[in-house]
C-alpha cells in the first residue's frame, strides 16, 4: 500500500491506495474552509498551524484501520508543489519522518497531475492520450497529457484563476469563503425563477486569437458593477441582488471558457492526431453549470468526456495516491535528504 499526503493549501488529507489494485483503502480529509471564511480566503499561517495539528489525528486514524500496524505501507506520496510553501512543508516534514522511520521510499507528487489523476481513482489504467480542462483556485490550464509522463501545458490564465474569480466576487457581495459553491447556488436560484438573462458582463478575450484565459477584467466589471448599483442606491445585500450578480458573474466566466476550449477543439480539428478524451479537473470542476456546458461541447465535437466523481475535485490525498502508483511502479523516488516543497511547478510543466 501507498499512504499519500497532502497539504498544498487548505485541506489535510491522508490516504491509503493499494499497490495491485489501484483501490482507494482509506481516505480521510478535514478541510479548514470554516476557519478561513471568516477572512475572507486561505491565511497560510493558519492554514499550517492547523495542518500540523490535523494531520497527525488523521495519521492516528490511518493506523487505527490498518490495525495499528504500518507494516504494510512500501512507500510514502506526498505533494511539493505547487502550493502554499508554509502549507506544503507540514506534510512534507510528515511524510519524511514516515519514509525514514519505515524505511520505505519517499514519492514526490505534483499538485496538478495529482487532479489530472482525480479521474483514474480506483482504477488500474489511466486513459491517454487525454487533454485536460484544470480549474482550481490557483490554476486555469489547459493540459496535454501524452502520457502520465509527459504532459505539457497548451493555454493558462493570464491573470486571475477561474476559482479565485469565484473567491473574489464572493468577497464583493459579502459572502463566505469559498466563493464557488455559494456562488453557483446563488446562481441557480435565479436561474430558477426562470428570468430572462438580463446583460451580462463582457467576454473576456473575445477578439483574440490567442488560446488563453483571463479573469480580472471580469472581475473588475463586476465591481464595478456593485459600485454603480451602490451609487445608485440599491441594496446589494439581497438575495436578489446577489442571485442576479452571480448569475450574470457565472454565465461569462463559463462562457468564456467554453469559448476557449471551442478554439482547442477547432485547431485540433486540423490536426490529424487529435486527442479523443477531454476532462474537467480541479476543484472548481464540480461546477455543475460548468460540468453541463462543457458536457455539451463535447459531444457536438465527438470528445469523449471523463469527469471525477464530484468528492475527488477539490485537494485530497487519494489523487495525490493514485498518481504516486505511477511513480512507484516506474522506481522512481525521491531523495529523502535534498526533497524540497515548491510554490510553483517546476519549469511550469509536467515533466517532473
Ligand atoms: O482544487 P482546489 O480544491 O484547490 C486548489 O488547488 O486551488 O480548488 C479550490 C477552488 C476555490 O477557488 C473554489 O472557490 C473553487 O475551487 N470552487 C468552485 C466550485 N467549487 C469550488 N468554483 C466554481 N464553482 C464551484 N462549484
Ligand atoms: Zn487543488
């Protein structure tokens, strides 16, 4: 068995995934969203306050269930990058200690392809060649991935992140940390109602030929937009307000990326090796609005598309177990004395 870690962010979260058959044996994670609301997003001082007192219990728990006995574990994952350093060390510092004092080898995972194996959980074979929509709270990628070695980036984000653009306009209409799920809520209720979309905010990027993403200047109209109804003396606290705001909010932001991936699909077109299989990854994946729309792109193009079970988008230790099998079976660890954490991927692909 391979016992992973992770602690990128604001999740502390240890599984366990059995060697032969991929099988996720244990898995447990406590999320610190509660703690970082009232601040309105992740304090990484904090946050590595709580990782080094959370992940013992749950490391308490693993070896409860494995009998209190970790005889079985023949190696130790864990995330180093990209993340949060002060974050990232906590389970760093606990998954040397657990390498060393079981002298089993250390594997070092990248956050990233740790999403991109979200999908494969449970399962023995990954599916390649495979692109790869990442939508997370740091990240807006789209990812080529030949293979579960090779995998490069083709589009990011020029600025803010899909997940943060969430975050951010959730701040502004004075709700709570993380800005995603309350947001799409919101969103839905007005849908609900069955009103006309009133107009919406700008496309970002909606002239250039260029495959990329942007979301600051989204968020920026919204703000502006919440100033301008300020002024105009209206209430932005209701339900009704915020329904709208977020609707309008949500609508562009997917719509802008389906415009992107539109463009992807197309010069794939002319490509004679186009990939077949595209994903939706990251925790901002569990976007159901999202999920729908890039759903139906998809099929008018004829890819096939894979999702995570809703449970595995956002951070948990099982993604980061199931792309360490790859590691393991291939030998390749890390060195226990020189392993460092890294807040950003190293040469910002996948190559690692
Ligand atoms: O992957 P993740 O758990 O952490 C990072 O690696 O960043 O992603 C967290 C991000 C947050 O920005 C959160 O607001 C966003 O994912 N998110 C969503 C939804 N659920 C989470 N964004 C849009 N719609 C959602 N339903
Ligand atoms: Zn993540």
């Amino acid at each position: 068995m391979i016992l992973s870690i992770e602690s990128s962010c604001d999740d502390s979260s240890i599984a366990i995934t059995e060697i032969s058959t991929a099988k996720l044996l244990f898995h447990r994670k406590i999320s610190q969203e509660s703690i970082h609301s009232s601040y309105g997003g992740v304090v990484p001082e904090i946050a590595s306050r709580l990782h080094a007192q959370e992940l013992p219990k749950i490391l308490y728990e693993a070896k409860n269930f494995l009998n209190n006995s970790f005889s079985s574990i023949k190696a130790i994952a864990v995330t180093t990058e990209p993340g949060l350093n002060i974050t990232l060390i906590e389970g760093l510092a606990m998954a040397k200690a657990l390498a060393f004092s079981l002298n089993v080898p250390l594997i070092s995972i990248n956050h990233l392809k740790g999403h991109i194996y979200s999908l494969f959980i449970g399962k023995i074979q990954g599916i390649f060649p495979l692109s790869v929509l990442l939508v997370s709270g740091g990240h807006t990628l789209i990812i080529e991935a030949k293979n579960s070695m090779e995998m490069s980036i083709v589009a990011k984000s020029l600025d803010d992140s899909f997940g943060e653009s969430f975050d951010k306009v959730a701040k502004m209409l004075s709700l709570t940390y993380p800005g995603g799920p309350i947001i799409e809520k919101y969103a839905e209720r007005y849908a609900e109602k069955s009103h006309q979309l009133t107009p919406t905010f700008p496309i970002p990027l909606k002239n250039t030929k260029e495959l990329a993403f942007s979301f600051s200047g989204l968020k920026n109209a919204v703000r502006m937009k919440i100033l301008q109804s300020q002024e105009e003396g209206i209430d932005i606290n209701t339900d009704e307000y915020r329904s709208e705001i977020c609707h309008q909010f949500q609508h562009t932001a997917c719509e802008h990326i389906i415009a992107q991936i539109k463009k992807y699909f197309e010069q794939k077109k002319e490509d004679k090796h186009s990939i077949g299989h595209f994903s939706i990854v990251g925790g901002a994946s569990a976007n159901t609005y999202l999920r729908n729309k890039v759903s139906e792109l998809c099929q008018s193009y004829g890819w096939n598309l894979l999702l995570a079970p809703l449970e595995f988008c956002s951070d948990n230790a099982a993604m980061i177990g199931r792309a360490a099998l790859e590691k393991y079976h291939r030998g390749d660890f890390a060195n226990l004395s020189t392993l460092q954490a890294s807040p950003r991927s190293s040469d910002g692909e996948f190559n690692d």
